[in-house]
C-alpha cells in the first residue's frame, strides 16, 4: 500500500483530502502534518499518524519521508490569494519555499508529488471566457505569480529529475468542515454560513464577478484521482484546468433563497478582492483534464447548495 505524507492537513482541503486518503490507502498510511497541529481535527489526530513539520524547513520533511518511507507527498502548503498580498514576502517565501523543498525531497526520495495551483495563475490578459489549458499565464498577484512560478518548476523536475510531479488549477472552493484561508473565492463559502446563521451576508465582490468554482467532494475526488492516473496518457502535468461550475453572487445567493427566501444579501466592496477577481477567467475549458485522466465533476449550484445547507445546518446547531 502506497504510504502519504501531507503537508498542511490543517487547512481548508488537507481537512477533507486527508480523511478521504486514509479512507483510500489505510489510516496508518497517510501521515497528517501541519505548521500548526492545533489545526487538526480531532478525528485526524485520532485515526492515524499526525506530526508537526514546517514545510520551509527541508529538514524536517525529509525527515518524515525518510522514516515513513514516503511515495507520494500532498503538498498544500500556501498563502491564499487575498492574503498573500498584503504580505507578498511571506506568500513568496511559503509558497516557494515548501514547493521547492517538496521538489527536492521527492527527487531525493523517489516520492511523487502533488501540488495546487489555482485560477489564480492566470491574469487580466488571459482569454476570460474558456480559458484554454495552454494559454497566457501573466498573473498580476504574488500568489499567482507563485503558481505560475510553481507549474514551471514542478514541470521542470519532471522532465530534467523525472520527479512524478501532477497538479491541478483549482478553482474556488467551497467547504463546510474548515473555514477557507484567506483567499478571493472565500465569499461563496462565507455566503452559506450566514444563510444558516440568519444573518445578512456583506458580498466583498460585486454583482456580475463570475468566478469559476468547485464543490470539496469533487476537488478530494480530483486529487486522488490525478495521482492515480496512468502516467502514459497524461500529455500536461503541471496544471490541469478543473471546474465544476461557475457563478456570480447574485446567482448563488438566488439559489440559496430557494431554500431561505427570507435569506438577505447586501454588497460592501472589497477593491482589493474585486481587483484580484477581474483578473481572473470567468470559466476555464477543462477538457484536457477529462480527457487525460477522466476528470468528472459530480456536484453543480443546485446539489451542491443543498447539501452545503444541510452540512452546516448539523454542524452550526
Ligand atoms: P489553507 O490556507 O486553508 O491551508 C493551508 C495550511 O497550511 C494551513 O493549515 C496552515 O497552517 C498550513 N501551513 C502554513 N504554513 C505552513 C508551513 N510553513 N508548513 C506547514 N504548514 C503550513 O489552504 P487550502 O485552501 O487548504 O489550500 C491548499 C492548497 O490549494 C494551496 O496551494 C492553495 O493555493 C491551493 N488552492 C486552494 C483553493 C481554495 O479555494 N481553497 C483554490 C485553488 C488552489
Ligand atoms: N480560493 C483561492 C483564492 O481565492 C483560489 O486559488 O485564493
């Protein structure tokens, strides 16, 4: 059985991907780490092996590679986009940092690695509407420029180390088990929260900010799947476009009225959200990933925004 080490289990997917991978290969297979294990839920420090390492310390994830005899690292180490530009060092020095160690200790290693990139490595002059797999990539944010930054690197360990380098453009994510990390899309997720709070939602982006999307289920499902694929037939490898649905605010908050009519949603501007959000596709065209390695997305608006009520109606009672 394949053994896993994930960096960043603490995080708004490592608290999803990491239960689904040891659901997948065995819970004493998939080692949990984050920078900060009080991040961890309590049901990922229970069922299997849960560590502490900083991902800019090389040291510290060679280390775990070599005694748990690692094959393949989930890298999800990163300063999500909105934050990472108030702080552009810190969102280079993360980013890059614990990408190029996850590089260096899977060459060293023999591990295969997998790391995110996002919409986000994309730029105003990228074509807004299908954007292609293979097109401009000039991203006007430290964070894109990070992933962008990361998609040649990861593509160039492959191709000169043979390192099994495999990654996806993510789009916005929604979630109900951790809260998102300071990102653009955060909104669609922060809208469901105060649906089933009662409260009134103040959207950051304004009305007509089409922004492509995912449910978790179907990112999990993306993950897992990409690194499982028959390398003979992946042509790309770092990154894949994925999307499940795109949307702006006043068509997610309609279909949240649906279900909570009395439900209510104002705008208060976030120039600096807005900015980096009109620098981004509408939709991308993720055919290639389909193509490649099946990429097929389960969840829409609709299913998705039933079962985001339902989750968080549980969970927030
Ligand atoms: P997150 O911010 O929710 O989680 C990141 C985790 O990394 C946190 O638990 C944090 O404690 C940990 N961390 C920070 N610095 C660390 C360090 N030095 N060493 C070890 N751990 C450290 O991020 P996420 O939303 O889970 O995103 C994971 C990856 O997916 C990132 O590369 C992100 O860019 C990418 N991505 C996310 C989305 C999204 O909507 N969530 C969309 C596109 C791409
Ligand atoms: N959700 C992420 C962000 O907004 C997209 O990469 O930063």
């Amino acid at each position: 059985m394949k053994k896993i080490l994930v960096l960043g289990s603490g995080g708004q997917i490592g608290s999803e991907l990491t239960v689904k991978l040891r659901e997948v290969y065995g819970n004493s297979n998939v080692v949990a780490t984050d920078l900060d294990v009080s991040r961890l839920t309590a049901q990922i420090k229970e069922d299997g092996p849960c560590l502490s390492c900083d991902a800019t310390k090389a040291e510290q994830i060679a280390a775990i590679v070599k005694e748990h005899k690692i094959d393949a690292i989930y890298n999800l180490v990163a300063i999500l986009s909105a934050t990472a530009e108030k702080n552009p060092m810190l969102g280079w020095d993360v980013g890059m940092g614990a990408l190029i160690n996850c590089l260096e200790v899977s060459r060293e290693y023999k591990a295969a690695l997998f790391t995110p990139s996002s919409i986000g490595a994309f730029g105003p002059n990228t074509p807004l509407n299908g954007t292609p797999q293979d097109t401009i990539q000039r991203p006007q944010t430290i964070y894109g420029v990070t992933k962008v930054a990361g998609e040649l690197l990861s593509d160039y360990y492959f191709k000169r180390f043979g390192v099994d380098t495999r990654s996806v453009r993510f789009p916005g994510l929604i979630s109900y088990v951790a809260l998102p990390g300071g990102g653009t899309t955060d909104y669609a997720v922060d809208i469901y929260y105060a649906a089933v709070k009662g409260e009134k939602f103040e959207c950051p982006l304004a009305k007509g900010t089409l922004l492509d999307m995912m449910y978790m289920p179907d990112a999990i499902d993306a993950a897992i799947k990409i690194m499982e694929a028959d390398p003979a037939k992946l042509i790309h490898r770092n990154s894949f476009n994925v999307t499940a649905m795109h949307f702006d605010p006043e068509e997610i908050y309609a279909e949240i009225r649906k279900h909570k009519p009395s439900f209510e949603m104002v705008y208060k501007h976030d120039p600096l959200k807005q900015q980096i959000a009109d620098s981004w596709p509408n939709w991308m065209d993720d055919s290639a990933a389909r193509q490649e390695w099946g990429f097929k997305p389960e969840y829409d608006l609709a299913k998705m925004t039933v079962d985001m009520l339902d989750k968080l109606s549980l969970k927030l009672k």
